[in-house]
C-alpha cells in the first residue's frame, strides 16, 4: 500500500473514531498497523479506543508498546496518563503527564490534564498553577476553562469558579458539566433563582439525562393547579436530596391533587408514609405507576420559585413512627449524660472523591473521646464504630429507625449525608462538619443554614483540614 493510501486510510479512521464509529475506526487503524506494525501515532490511538471500548488491560499495553517503540512520544504518554487515572491509579497518571510535559513543554492538553489530576490526589493549589499555564497558553478552550473552574470551586473561589463554567458554556453551547458546576456554584453563593433554573437543564444536556428522567413518558407538572388530577413525584437522587425535598410536600398537596404519590428509596418509605399520611409513598421498583402528570423531586424548589428568602424552612417536618420511638426510649432510658450520635463518613466511603473530602479519618475522631459527660453513639453505618462509641449501626434497619433513635439524642454531629438531613428534618440540635469548598446548599462562610433552624456548620478553615473543625466542636462542647 501506497504511503499515500496509509495516510488515506489512517484519516478515515481517526474520523471514523472521532465520530464514535468505534468498529469501523478500530478496523481501519488494524489495517494500518499490518502494513505500519510501529506506528506509534496509531498504536495508542488503538490503545484509547480500546480504552473506551472498555478494554483498558489492552489499551495500557498498546499505548506502552507504542512508546517503547519512541520514549518521547509525547502524545503517548498523555493517553497512557488519560487511561490511568481513567482508573483510579491518580499517581501514576500524573508522573505519565508530568513525562509528556517534560518531553514538551508547551503540550496544553496534558497540561490540563495534569492540572485534573493534581485535583483528584487533593493537590488543589499545585494544580492551579498547571491549569494557570494552560488558560495562559489557550484562554479560549472550553475544556481548560471547566478545569480552571472546578479548581477554583475547589479553592472555594466561587466567583472566579463560575465566570469560568460560564466562559466555557458560552464556547461551548451544551457543555454539560460545565453547565452543571455552574448550577452547583449559583446554589453555594445564594443565587437560588438561577441555580435552580440551570439545574433544570439536566434532563436536555446532562451525561445520560433521557436515561434519569425514568417517568418521562408522563406529562411534566409545572405548578400548576391540580384539578383533581394524580401527581407522581419521585426521587431521582440520593437520601438526602429526598429528605431535603419532601419539605414542599404541603405546598404541593395545597395545589389541589386527588391524589399524591411519593417514589422513593426502599428506606424511605416508611418514615415518608408516617409523616405524610395523606401522600402514598412507594419504594423504587423499576414499575410505572398510573397518574396524569410527574415530577421529580428535585425540581420543587424551582417549580415554588424558590429564593434564598422563601426556603420552606420548618422546625421539624418529619417524625418517626410512634413504635419505633418507644423502643428506642427503652435502649436510651438510664443515661445520665448527654447522648450525642456521631456520623464520620458520607455514603459509601472509597465510592467516589467527593464523598472521600466529606468524610473524616476515624483515627482523628479520638478526640472527642476526651470530652466529659458525654456518651457517643455511633449513627455511622458500613463502618466500624471506635471501642469509646456505642455502636447502633446494627439497629438501625431503614431511616425511620435511624430518625427514632435521634428523636431520643441530645445532638448529632455529623459530615455532610443524610442523617445531616434528618436530623434537620426532625428538628434536632445537629452540627454539620463541613469540607472547605461547601456543598450544594450550605452557603458560604455563614454558620447556620436556611434549610434546618436547627442546624450549625463547623467549617473547614482550609481544605482537608478536619482537624480544626474537630478543635471546633470540642471546644463547643466544653
């Protein structure tokens, strides 16, 4: 074959690869290596597309055998750090980055790359530097400003953060993440009107959006008047997004519906169904449910038009069962000092970063064993709970229990999860120990929070530094 043909056909494939033809590109850049075995330019394109074909074992082995065909194959070593750090190995992904930059300087996309990665080991202001490098050399690049912009949220540079998400959603019209990070900085500076609105685009740009929206077949409410109609809500998040937002129940029941009724995680319904007797509540099951119009609960607060200063804000809007509050008073009953729960870490610990910067190390926890009259009761499940804590984990069978053990505690402190919802929701003392960048709806810098009367925020001072809240607490507990 002609070098002319190759050519020819090592475009087709890389158009065939840009396009998501990912069979045919994979073919094409074959054909090419039979006549080509160590072009390195096509072997790690092959190494990434077996990459994205989840085929990662493989795509690392092309990608190396393609540098070691040429060490200073830059590009190479970019791919190489794109699949590392694609699975999890951050470590070695930024010293393959950091190989690519050394080899050329002015290479921008690894730059950025390196920048993100930087960020994922918890490096925020070493990768502003890199991601600095990056706006210098390309201010224009959509992906170089999102990154620019998750660094800065990070560094709890909200305003900086946004007008970067907005620059790159403007270059970029449909920029998904950026559109949603956007939405999640309006949110933690106040400006609910518009955070809510943005977060509204999720279902028409968000990754995976049509698959969400599992009810789309039904007619979308928009806060009109029932009319007698049936409602479906349904939680399309985590618990605590559904604890936070079963608040606009009332108002919803208010718009004149013959009948509500709740999707939600299996457990939920129980504490749902108790405390909105007049709202059918039914655990998520993969089944459609006959009604006339849906929405998903995390869009109330957009279809209330709610601001800052019209947060449905109750004292306590949930209550646990009756019988599960007189078994717990039996468990408590004898205690003469103040029963405080403890919960540590957020979800699943190791699932995903963010949950990894909400939570704190257990080990540091030692502390607080140190302050008097106090008995500490583990909340915290999946976890072990320290030898100085009572461990109710084990009790705890869905959220209705875990709110009918709270009901009997003087205070929960707690990372920023679900049982921070809870306890808001039923109207308990609860302290939230708060990561340096916020959250969705904590605001910035202030101590208290619309949401939860009852709630106190002990924030990081700097980022990763759970030490200085646990001194916080300590010291407000004495």
């Amino acid at each position: 074959m002609s070098g002319e043909k190759l050519a020819e056909l090592k475009n087709q494939a890389v158009a065939h690869h840009q396009a998501g033809r990912l069979a045919e590109a994979a073919a094409a850049y074959q054909q090419v290596l039979e006549q080509a075995p160590k072009d390195v330019d096509v072997l790690h394109l092959l190494g990434l597309l077996a990459h994205q074909s989840g085929k990662s074992e493989l795509g690392l082995k092309l990608v190396s055998e393609a540098l070691g065909h040429d060490p200073r194959f830059a590009r190479g070593y970019n791919t190489l750090g794109f699949i590392l750090r694609d699975r999890g190995i951050q470590e070695e992904a930024i010293n393959c980055y950091r190989a690519a930059l050394e080899i050329k300087p002015g290479y921008v996309e690894a730059r950025n790359n390196l920048a993100a990665a930087l960020l994922d080991t918890g490096c925020a202001e070493e990768a502003l530097l890199h991601s600095e490098q990056a706006m210098a050399a390309s201010p224009d690049s959509p992906e170089v400003l999102y990154n620019h912009g998750n660094i800065l949220k990070e560094l709890a540079r909200f305003d900086e953060a946004a007008a970067s998400f907005e620059r790159a959603f403007a270059l970029r019209p449909g920029f998904a993440q950026a559109l949603g990070n956007l939405s999640v900085v309006c949110l933690i500076r106040g400006d609910y009107a518009r955070g809510f609105e943005l977060y509204e685009q999720r279902w028409h740009t968000f990754a995976g959006g049509e698959q969400l929206q599992r009810h789309g077949h039904l007619p979308r409410w928009q806060g009109e008047p029932g009319l007698g109609r049936k409602l479906l809500l349904w939680a399309e998040q985590g618990l605590g997004d559904s604890l936070q937002m079963v608040r606009y129940l009332p108002q919803v029941l208010a718009t004149g519906f013959a009948e509500v009724v709740l999707e939600c995680d299996a457990p939920l319904v129980r504490l749902f169904q108790d405390s909105f007797p007049q709202v059918i509540v039914r655990a998520v099951d993969g089944s459609s449910h006959a009604a006339d119009l849906q929405c998903p609960l995390m869009s109330l607060p957009f279809v209330f038009g709610t601001t800052l200063y019209t947060v449905p804000s109750f004292v306590s809007y949930l209550k646990a069962p009756d019988e599960a509050r007189a078994r717990w008073q039996n468990v408590f009953s004898g205690e003469p000092r103040h029963k405080v729960g403890l919960v540590w870490r957020s979800g699943k610990y190791g699932a995903g970063r963010e949950q990894q910067r909400k939570s704190i190390d257990t080990e540091l926890l030692d502390t607080l064993a140190e302050v008097g009259n106090i008995r500490w009761y583990s909340l915290q499940k999946d976890e072990p709970a320290p030898a100085w804590m009572v461990d109710l984990a084990p009790r705890l069978t869905d959220l209705a229990e875990t709110a009918a053990a709270i009901e009997e505690l003087d205070l929960v402190i707690t990372v920023d999860t679900a049982v921070a919802h809870l306890a808001g929701a039923l109207g308990k003392p609860v302290w939230l120990m708060l990561k340096f960048d916020s959250g969705n709806f904590w605001l910035t810098e202030c101590h208290d929070s619309p949401w939860y009367p009852s709630m106190q925020i002990f924030r990081q001072q700097k980022p990763g530094d759970w030490s200085g809240v646990l001194a916080q607490i300590e010291a407000a507990l004495k």
